[in-house]
C-alpha cells in the first residue's frame, strides 16, 4: 500500500529542444511505494520526462524534487548522494557488450563503494537471482541472452545500489505475451518485497492493469489526467478513450485498485 507522501514532485517542468518545449509546464508527484505507470501518444515526453527526472536532459524551467528536496539546488556531493538512491532500467537494457551479466551488475558497485572483488561478486550473483535469472548466466555476455534475460539482467544491475526509486523505461517492450506477464509480476513482488517506488514508462495495456497503482497520462508535453485504472477508463477525454476502449484495447478486467 503506497504511503501518502510524495517522494518524487515535479513542478512545472519544462524541457526544450533548441526552440521547442518538449515538455510544457508538466506537474505531477509520485507516492512512496507507489508503481506510477507514465503513458500518452509518441512524441508526447514520456521518455524525455524521466531523463529530465534523473538529470540525463537539462530543464528549461520548472523543478523536480528528489526525496523533498531540490534536485537543480543540491550541490555535487549532495546530487550524487541523491541519485545512488534511484536506479534506472533503459528500453534496450544499455548493457555494456564488453562485459558480463556479473561485471555489468558490478559495475556501479565498482564506481560508487569501496568494497573488496569478493563482496562486489556476491551482491551481483544475489541480484541475479534475486531478478529470477538461473546463476549460470552471470558469465554470459550480452550477445548471449534472450530479449527476456537482458531485461532482467539490466533491471539487477538497476537494483545494484540498493534504490529507493526505480525508474524503468518500456520494460516490457519487445517481450512475448508471457514474459512480459512474468516481468510484471517480478516488478510488483521487488516493489512489495524491496519497498521499492516504481515510475515505469511504457505503452502495454496489461502491464497498467497488472502491476500499476496509478497511470499519468500525458499528452503535448502536459499532464492529460492522473488516477487509478477506473478513473482512466471513466475520463471523458477523446485519446484517453481512443487508448483504454479502442479497437486495440481489451477487456481490462479486475485491475490493481479491485474495481
């Protein structure tokens, strides 16, 4: 049950490419221990949002609050300690080729602690495991994995530091029907489990009904409508419908808030 303090406050935010706003004077906040599903049409800023979120694009006005506290306004020290708190899973994985499923998972462990080569090996191989992955892949190489194995190899390497908030970017894009079910299901059991807070972009339809608390629809770079699946699927907005009871949407059956 997601706690009612916000734990992420985006306020007014505004992105620009060159001459464009991208994003638009966008507000929302997410609740501690919450699984927020972003969605809304291509080329709405879900995506380019969260890289705003975790400092990847620079905002052209506006404030993110990480925490309670000012993300811009922290200093160095303050903004690293910050973002060991968040891990983020990338639509590809973005796991480095070079490396193994052990050295991959190692790797911010590697960057941010001081800890020995065996410690760091035995947090990794917990990981995997902990991410459902059998323990012999942990000496594959990327090239070497289903779709499905990258996936969970990637969202272990997100869990390395331990985070408070994981932020995941169409996790489920690419995987068939039952992995992508299998997926939810991993992703909602580390929230309850971990007492994770979760911001997933993503498009799929099951994966809302599945694994999502609440749903922020956006739409032209602003914040179309925010609430449970019922509360989506009773807004009289026209995209909103076109998603949720379109020729591509299915009956959506019992979703997270019972209704």
């Amino acid at each position: 049950m997601a706690e009612d303090s916000p734990i992420l406050e985006i306020d007014n935010l505004s992105v620009a490419f060159g001459p464009v706003r991208v994003i638009d004077g966008l507000s929302f906040s997410v609740k501690k221990g919450e699984i927020l599903g972003v969605i809304g049409p291509s080329g709405s800023g879900k995506s380019v949002t969260l890289r705003a979120i975790v400092g990847l694009l620079p905002m052209a006005g506006g404030a993110i609050k990480v925490f309670g506290k000012d993300y811009a306004a922290m200093k160095p020290a303050e903004r690293l300690r910050t973002e060991r708190r968040w891990g983020v899973l990338f639509q590809q994985g973005a796991l480095f080729s070079a490396l193994t499923v052990l050295e991959n998972i190692e790797f911010p462990m590697r960057e941010h602690f001081p800890v020995s080569p065996r410690i760091r090996r035995e947090v990794a191989r917990y990981k995997i495991d902990l991410v459902g992955l059998p323990a012999e892949a942990a000496y594959r190489y990327p090239s070497e994995l289903s779709g499905g194995m990258i996936k969970r190899a990637a969202l272990a390497r997100s869990l390395a530091l331990d985070p408070d908030i994981l932020f995941l970017d169409e996790p489920t894009a690419g995987l068939d029907p039952i992995g992508a079910a299998k997926f939810d299901e991993l992703v909602v059991a580390l929230r309850d489990t971990l007492g994770l807070t979760v911001y997933m972009v993503t498009h799929d339809l099951d994966t809302l009904a599945a694994s999502c608390d609440r749903i922020a629809a956006l739409g032209k770079g602003r914040l179309l409508a925010i609430g449970t699946m019922n509360e989506m699927l009773k807004s009289d907005d026209p995209w909103l419908n076109d998603y949720f009871k379109g020729p591509r949407a299915r009956h959506l059956g019992t979703t997270r808030d019972g209704k």
